[in-house]
C-alpha cells in the first residue's frame, strides 16, 4: 500500500531526529492521526529525513511488496520501539529509571543497528557509516536507534521537554538560552495556551464584576 501521506510537511518540532521520530505520533490538529501507520509510511519518513538514498528507498518498498508479512514485522519494531523510547525519555525526565522492557526493546535494536556498522574510509579520514544488503527491511531502523544510544548518552538529554500543551506529548531540545521553552510550538500550543489564560481572566473579572 503506497502512503499518501505528505511527507515533505511532517512535524519537525523535536529538533533531533529521535524525538520527531516519536512525535510521528500526531495529535490530530498536526495533521494525520498517526504519521506511522504501515512499513510503507515508515519508509517515507525516513526518506524525507534523509535517512534513506532514492535508491535505498525504493529497494526496500520493492521488497516490502515481495515480503509483505517480513515488512509488517519490521514494522511492529518500529512502533515498539518509538512507544519504547517515549517511555524511557519519560522515565528519566521524571528522575525515575526505565523499566527493563523498554531496556531491552532498545538494546536489541541497538545491537541489530550496530552489527551492520561498518567503520569505513571515506576520503582523507575514515566513518562511521551503515553497510548491509540495501534490501533489508530493518534498515529504517538503524540510524534512529544510533540518535537515540547518542541522545540518550548525551547532555542535550537535560534539556529534552515535553509540550506543557494540552493531550500534546510532543517531545523537543529545549536550545532557548534559559530553558524556558514549554510548548511545541508557539503557534499551535502555545497561543491555545495564552487564549486559554485570557478567556480565563476575562472570565474571572467578569464574574466578580457586580
Ligand atoms: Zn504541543
């Protein structure tokens, strides 16, 4: 099934890849109800993240039409490991340790991305980069798992908020100089927010008006 999803306008609030990977899952007002909803999307995504070449892309669309049942498992690992990962933030911003389901959802991941890294010359220096069969399925995984060990392993994990929006769990890097960034976006939730304040006030002072 081809995604008729417009990818090019995905939310891109989170400022780091991991945490627009987890906001794929949309509030309704951001445009589809979930932005992941088959292994087609998830490769869609994942090209408009630049994440996967052209031909990358259509190498695994084409084997995802071959291997229908293979894809679908793909894609189980993917949402299990986005909702993983959205609980593991959670926990730690909540100063509480993650549970070992969500450990082990990342660390099997984790080993599955990094057996197919190979460190290789590039130029005057060597990379990092991914190698494997261009038609594995489970590539879309690998450079989203390796962001998330970075993130996770980082200092910019300080400054990873959740929207202070209402029913929005969107997660983003708080880069603003005192950390007083708490909405997604000011435009979506936070002028429903302020809208919100005003009605309230104005609500208060008319009811105390005699
Ligand atoms: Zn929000």
């Amino acid at each position: 099934m081809v995604s008729t999803k417009d990818f090019e306008h995905r939310p891109q609030v989170g400022k780091r890849l991991t945490l627009d990977f987890i906001n794929t899952e949309g509030e309704e007002r951001n445009g589809p109800p979930d932005w992941l909803e088959s292994y087609s999307d998830v490769v869609r995504w994942c090209a408009a993240e630049g994440l996967l070449t052209a031909d990358q892309t259509a190498d695994v669309l084409a084997e995802a039409s071959e291997r229908p049942g293979a894809a679908d498992e793909v894609f189980d690992r993917v949402i299990k490991l986005r909702e993983g990962l959205f609980r593991i933030l959670r926990s730690l911003r909540q100063g509480k340790a993650p549970v070992g389901e969500d450990l082990a959802i990342l660390d099997r991941e984790l080993s599955a991305a990094m057996a197919n890294l190979k460190f290789t010359p590039s130029g005057d220096r060597f990379e990092w980069r991914f190698g494997g069969g261009e038609h594995e399925l489970d590539r879309v995984l690998w450079p989203i798992v390796r962001d998330a060990a970075d993130l996770l392993s980082s200092d910019v994990l300080e400054r990873v908020e959740e929207c202070d929006g209402d029913n929005c769990t969107w997660l983003f890097v708080d880069t603003s100089r005192n950390h007083s960034r708490r909405w997604c976006t000011m435009g979506d939730c936070g002028n429903r927010a302020k809208a919100r304040r005003y009605y309230q006030r104005h609500k208060r002072s008319a009811s105390t008006t005699p």
